[in-house]
C-alpha cells in the first residue's frame, strides 16, 4: 500500500499530476480544489498523502491501480469518508470536490444543501443524500483549512483581496489568486499588479 510520496511535481494536466522520484514517475489523480495551488508548485518538490486502490473496468473482468493524491492526511480523509456516500465513487469525487474540504464539510454541517448542488455532479437528490449519510460525522472536518495563504503576505496583499472580493470573487477564492500570483510573479510591489496579475492567471487555469 502507497501511503506517501515525495518528489518532484512535474506537470498538472487534466487532473492528474505527475511526481518525479529519482528514476520512476508517478501519475496521482488530484482533486479539482487542489488545481490552482499545485500549478505553482511545477517543478518544486511536494509531498502527497495518497490513496491507492484499483479502478475497474466497464466490464469488470480486469482493474488498474490508481493512487489519488492530498495535501494532508485531513484531507485524505476526508474524501474516504465522503465516497462512502451511496452513488459517489473516486473519480466523481475527484471532480465534484472543486472547493476547499473544510468548506464542504461545513456546508454538510450546516444542511446547506444550495451549497452541495452548486458543486459539479452534484444534484438535488445526491446532495439531500450526503447531508443524510454524513451530517454529524464531519465536524471534525468544519474550520480546518489547509492552505497556507495568509502567511508571508505583504500588507498591500489584503488591498488586492478586498478588490477582488468588489469584483465577485469569493474570500477564499481572492486568497488563492492573490497566493497564486504571488507565487508566479516576482516583481509585484502593489494591490493593482496584483489583481491585474491574478485575472490573468485565473484565465489559464
């Protein structure tokens, strides 16, 4: 069983990330919340918390090993438990899972069903069927938010997030975008660059 692996991200593309270890590489599936944050980690060394299991074919008569990749063993999880919802597998996980954990696990907290149908693949039906399987069992999960975003940040970094709040982005959203920017851009002295920045990498993800 693959637990952990260390290495070299060498490529995100199509949900999947590609680690480099010495003379193999490693393909994981990732979860789409994870995306933006790892685009600026190519080429840098990463840790992931990985989830390996076998993935069958429409036929059943054959299965190919597959490992998903998390930032942290919270995260990990985290999606364990939520794929024990009836009708939620791995890859539709994978994909409907485009915001922070810690946010999804509030919105189950909270019955806030809107939240659940407004995440891909996610309908009315499976979303009253994840509040009713799950509630109560997350609150361990409410609150804890892995990133990292507000640490290191110059004090002009808040201006660009309020601004990007002005123009419809979600706080979490503003945060990710302005980490992201200052992540790939070395020259940004102020709140404009910032956000001006931060619209253009949004357009490549």
């Amino acid at each position: 069983m693959i637990t952990r692996i260390r290495g070299e991200l060498a490529e995100i593309k199509d949900g999947v990330a590609l680690v480099h270890i010495e003379a193999l590489t490693y393909e994981l599936l990732i979860p789409a919340a994870d995306i933006s944050s790892l685009l600026s980690q190519v080429g840098n060394k990463v840790e992931f918390f990985t989830l390996h299991y076998f993935e069958g074919q429409s036929q059943g008569s054959s299965f190919t090993p597959r490992l998903i990749g998390f930032a942290n063993d919270r995260d990990r999880a985290f999606f364990e438990l939520f794929t024990t919802v009836k009708g939620i597998g791995n890859r539709k996980a994978l994909r409907a899972l485009i915001r922070p954990f810690s946010e999804t696990a509030t919105a189950i907290s909270n019955r806030d069903a809107n939240f659940l149908v407004s995440l891909p693949e996610i309908g009315k039906r499976s979303a009253e069927t994840i509040i009713a399987q799950l509630n109560g069992k997350v609150d361990s999960f409410v609150g804890e938010l892995a990133s990292t975003i507000e640490l290191d940040m110059p004090p002009y970094c808040e201006d660009a997030i309020a601004m990007l709040i002005q123009l419809g982005e979600t706080k979490q959203d503003a945060k990710r975008l302005i980490q992201l920017a200052i992540n790939s851009i070395d020259n940004i002295k102020s709140a404009d660059q910032l956000v001006q920045t931060s619209f253009q990498l949004k357009g490549k993800l």
